[in-house]
C-alpha cells in the first residue's frame, strides 16, 4: 500500500469509531463539546504516533540485535512492554496537560488516564507498528489519531450545537432556541452515535448498487 | 463528601450506571451482549476482576505511591515523612500491570481451583486487561476517595463497595441488553440500522430511563 | 521457570527505565502544574476583591495525626484571605473565602467575598464536575435570557447570611432549572461557612458598635 493510502485508511475506510467500533468509551464520554473532541483528538494523536514510533523502533532494534531465541521469548512479553511503552507516553500527556492546560485536564478528566486501555492504541501498536517500519508507522499513526480525532469532532458537533446551541463555546442558535439538554446528557451521545452509524450503512448501500 | 455505604450502592449502581452514564465498559457492553448467557458470564467476570483489582491498587496507592504515614518508606524504612517520596505520578503506569497481571493470576488460578467456573469465565479473562471498566474503577476510586493523596476517612471500605456496586451496575445494563438484543434478533429492524447501530439506539433509550433516577436525591 | 524469571527481569527493566523518564518529566511539569492550581485561586480572588491591593490570607496551624492520635506534623490551612485598600495593608475592604459543597456528582469549590459589614460582594464558582448542561450551569454570571429569573453567581451580591437560601427551601436564590442539588449545595455551603467565619471577621459595624 502506497503512504497516502495508509494515512487516508484510519480517516475513511477504517476509521476506527464509525467502522471498526475501537475506542468508543472516550468518544462518547468527552464529545459534549467541540472543544473536548479536539483535546481528546489530540492527546490520542500524540500517544499514538509516539508508542507507535517506539514500538516499531524497539522491534526492528530486537530483530538487529538479538538472537532467534531471544528473538522469541521478548516476543512473550512483547504485550506488557506495549503497554508500559503506551502507559509512559499517556503519562507524559497527563503531566502536561496539567501543567499546561488546567481547564481541558480538567474537563477531560480520568479519560486522560484511561487513554493507556483505549484498543485503537494497543491495536495500532501490535497489529501495525510492531511489523512495519518507523516511518510508515507514524502515517498510520496519524491517520487513525485524525481519523479518531475526526469522528469526535463529528459527534460532538451535533451534541453541542444541539445540546447547548453553542459551538466552540461561542452562541450561534438564536434566541429563541431552547437546547435539546438530552443531547449533551449520556442519552445524547449513543443515540448521534446510532444515527451516524446508520447513515454510513446507508450510504454504503447506495453505493454498491450504484 | 462523605458516603454512607447504601447511598454508594445506589449511586454506583443506578445513578453513576458504568455503562450509561460514565461511559467505562462500552466495548463488551456492545461486544458481549448479544447473548443472555454470555452477558451474565462477562458481567460476573468484570464484577470479580473489578473488585480485587480496586483492592490491590488502593493497597498499592496507599502503601507505596502516595506520600503518606502509611506509606512503606515511612513506617518501615522510618524516613521522616517530608521526604517520603511522592511517587503518585506513576498511577497510571503501576495501575494498568498490576491489572494486567492480575488477570492473568486470576485465570491460572480459576484454572486450577475451579475448572466450572473456568469455563464459566475463562473466556472473558483475557478480553478484560483492555476494559477501561477496570482501570477506570481504580482511577475513580483514587479521584474520589484520596484528597491530595490522603485517604479520607473509610476509604477503603468506600473503595471495595464502589467497585463491587459498579460491577452489579455493569452486569444489569448488560443482561438488560442481552434480553432486548435477544428479541431485537426478530424484529424487522430497518436495513441501515441493523447491527451495532441499532444496538446504540437502544442504550440510548436505557440510558433516559436510567436517566429518571438522576432525579433521587440520595441523602 | 528460568525463562520466566529472565522475562519478568528484561520487564522489570523496561519498567524502570520508564519510571526514571517520568520521574524527570515530572520534575520539569510539576512547578508548572502547582502554578496553576494556585493561579486559580489567585484569579478568583482577583474577581471577587477588584478594589483591594493586597489580599494577605489568614492561616491557621492545624495538626495531622495518625490513627493513634500522635499529632505527626502540623499544616497551615488558610481560613480566609482579607483584602486591602491600600498597599500598606490598610483600609479593609473585605474578606475572602472558599466554601465547599458536595453537590451531584462533584465537590463545587466556591470563592466567597463579603464587605465590612458581613454581606457578600461577589461569588465565583472555582471548580465543579457537575453534569453538563444542568448543574454545570451553576458557573454562569450572566443571565442567558435576561427576562426571565434565573440563577446567576450575580444573584448572591448583597445577600446576607439569612438570606442564602434557594427557593425550594423558602430562600430568595433562584435555582438552576433541574439542578436543585447542585444549587443547594452551593448556597449552603456558602451560608454554613459564612455564620462559620462571620464572629471571626473584623467586621465595621461591631467595631463601631465596640468603639
């Protein structure tokens, strides 16, 4: 696959909320206001592309250095070494956020922590950057994060504007708009979620009978 | 604020529902839920993982990350307890193996011990390492019942009973799911939304059910 | 069991390398993150003493104890701040405090400032994890729909002790539309730590009384 197709797939074809159904707990938790989406979007953009990098590093770094053998038992624990390798990075993130943006750390809450269990990152990690290069990792990094980052924006940009007439925090809806509080309650996110999953199987559809 | 056991049931299990409004646990609440049997498999499996694993990270928390006077450095090693080290930044990190590997455990030794309950459970046991459900529990626990890494007053109880209720809450809004995907296998569903799609409908729906009981004040 | 032993040392190994990166990023963030948390607190009374100078708070010692009862240092817990006109700490203006309520699903931490005379100046709401677009509305200050009566963090301005009460239990604060908790909780809090602090306070008309 060329590099372009392996950074457009995490947007489109295998986005990973709308089509692969990955990572779905932060997607639904933070998407009540553009201005969380884009924060998420971006934490998870970084821990991705850096333990992406990393563990394509540290398993080209094994298969150079290492014999068969040994080859074979890091790859036992190759799991747990992801993991820490994810965790360090969602940590590092936790720190600066706090250090540098209070109020997203804040609103963000403990799904900040909880970026280290979102699947699309271990996902990422043993199902692609563990077996290609440092460089096409990183395009598939940042294409899944876009592609995360994306579909939140897409949820929270109905539950905001519908839930609060507010988007990015400044009025559009008139005055006399009263906000739809369902939307920006929990109810709110699975069912925009719902419907944007229908929408898609429609379009689907429309397509393979055209 | 201060809980009383019973009101912490009720917030855990109805009001603060993992699933519906806490958005922890979604992955094998759409995943599993396709069955009444294996729901209730996954529920109690997720029940039992969540409870040992808030009991070992708050013994972790309280005796080795956060600079306490119980903190092992200061009752065994007597450091003065200014210079107890603060080491609460690795949470995160200490958290997600101490889970790891104790699933594993848990599922040698159900293995062992009990091969009914193995089978009962066993398949569930390694899909619950990356259920946000566990790791959120035990961060939530430590968000809500340490201040500035002190444990107030009945933390620990507070912890276990916060972390089994949760589990009780997670399997009732799976089962629920089960029984209604259940029927919905036989409802002319419109094309788009069959499938996952459908399946969010219906959580949102439990969820402005399960809305009604924001309205009880629970003091 | 030799394998097992070598796997779990190469982990043990992966883990402290990574300890020991966080543990120096943690340094370097760490001032920055206690900057913050004080700059809240510091913005909030800004807002909520404009006219004072300086603002000095007002400590106390208190003592941690173990569960034995053996008191095993002390700390200082600032009780209020008192705010002054002029930069030689003179001329009082008013006092500063923070209250805290359990509220729905969240402590609410509000900033309090009363005058001279015991009756509040302004509040503003620190920092609350109340449900979104119900009692998270609990920070609002200006009316959304000026016609109608709403709460407003502007609605305590003026009030007196007597007078914290929201409108379910017979007060004259307006509560959150669907958020009778979160509004309660504030009020309250603020109402128990003011009667808490009011004998404490310097306040003028005593002192006139006094004089």
């Amino acid at each position: 696959m060329s590099v372009g197709a392996e950074f457009f797939k995490g947007i489109y074809k295998e986005n990973p909320v709308f089509r692969l159904a990955l990572g779905l707990c932060p997607t639904l938790a933070v998407s009540t206001s553009i201005t969380n989406a884009i924060g998420m979007g971006a934490a998870v953009i970084f821990v991705l592309v850096a333990s992406n990098t990393l563990v394509s590093f540290l398993m080209w770094l094994f298969a150079k250095t290492l014999s068969e053998e040994g080859l074979n038992s890091i790859n036992k624990i190759r799991i747990p070494i992801f993991i820490v390798v994810i965790a360090s990075f969602v940590t590092i993130v936790e720190m600066v956020m706090a250090a540098y943006f209070p109020a997203l750390s804040e609103s963000l809450g403990i799904f900040i922590p909880l970026i280290v269990v979102n699947c699309i990152i271990l996902g990422r990690a043993e199902g692609f950057a563990s077996k290609n290069g440092i460089f096409l990792s990183i395009v598939d990094g940042l294409g899944m994060g876009i592609g995360f980052t994306l579909a939140l924006v897409a949820i929270s940009f109905v539950r905001e504007l519908l839930g609060s007439g507010q988007l990015l925090g400044a009025m559009i809806m008139g005055e006399g708009f009263k906000p739809v509080l369902l939307m920006i309650l929990p109810p709110g996110a699975f069912l925009v979620i719902g419907l944007y999953l229908a929408g898609l199987n429609w379009i689907d559809a429309r397509k393979k009978q055209a | 604020m201060e809980y009383g056991v019973f009101q912490l049931i009720i917030l855990s299990i109805f009001i603060n529902n993992f699933v519906l409004s806490r958005f922890l646990g979604l992955c094998p609440y759409m995943g599993v839920s396709k069955q009444m049997d294996s729901a209730l498999g996954m529920g109690m499996a997720v029940t039992f993982v969540m409870t040992i694993a808030s009991l070992v990270t708050w013994l972790l928390y309280t005796f080795f990350l956060a600079p306490t006077y119980q903190n092992v450095f200061y009752f065994i090693f007597d450091t003065p307890i200014q210079n107890v080290p603060d080491l609460t930044f690795l949470r995160t990190i200490v958290f997600i193996l101490v889970i790891a590997a104790l699933v594993q455990f848990i599922e040698m030794y159900i293995q062992k011990v009990s091969p009914t309950l193995y089978k009962a459970l066993g398949i569930y046991l390694p899909l619950i390492t990356t259920n946000c459900a566990i790791l959120g529990v035990a961060v939530l626990n430590i968000d809500m019942f340490f201040k500035d890494g002190l444990p107030l007053p009945n933390s620990f109880i507070n912890t276990l009973v916060q972390a089994f209720a949760s589990g009780i809450g997670f399997t009732l809004v799976l089962v629920l799911m089960a029984g209604i995907r259940e029927k919905l296998e036989l409802a002319n569903v419109p094309k788009p939304f069959r499938g996952l799609p459908i399946a969010f409908i219906v959580a949102g729906l439990m969820s402005i059910a399960f809305l009604g009981f924001a309205g009880f004040s629970v003091e | 069991m030799n394998n097992i032993f070598r796997l779990s040392f190469i982990l043990a190994i992966v883990t402290t390398i990574a300890a020991f990166v966080l543990a120096e990023i943690y340094q370097i963030t760490r001032p920055q993150i206690e900057i913050q948390k004080q700059a809240k607190t510091k913005d909030a009374l800004k807002y909520v003493l404009p006219d004072a100078q300086v603002i000095v708070p007002v400590t106390q010692k208190v003592p941690v104890k173990d569960k034995a009862g053996n008191v095993l240092y002390e700390k200082e817990v600032v009780r209020y701040y008192i705010g002054y006109r002029n930069s030689d700490t003179t001329g009082v203006v008013g006092y500063a405090f923070k209250a805290f309520g359990s509220g729905y699903s969240s402590i609410i931490e509000t900033m309090v400032s009363v005058d001279t005379s015991g009756t509040i100046k302004k509040i503003r709401i620190i920092s609350q994890k109340e449900t979104p677009g119900l009692g998270a509305r609990c920070v609002e200050d200006q009316p959304v729909n000026p016609k109608k009566k709403q709460w407003t963090t502007q609605q305590f301005v003026g009030k007196t002790v007597d007078q914290l009460k929201v409108d379910k239990d017979g007060g004259p604060i307006v509560s959150i539309t669907g958020a009778t908790i979160t509004s309660r909780a504030i009020t309250n809090s603020i109402r128990e730590k003011l009667s808490e602090l009011l004998p404490q306070l310097k306040l003028a008309s005593t002192e006139n009384i006094g004089g």
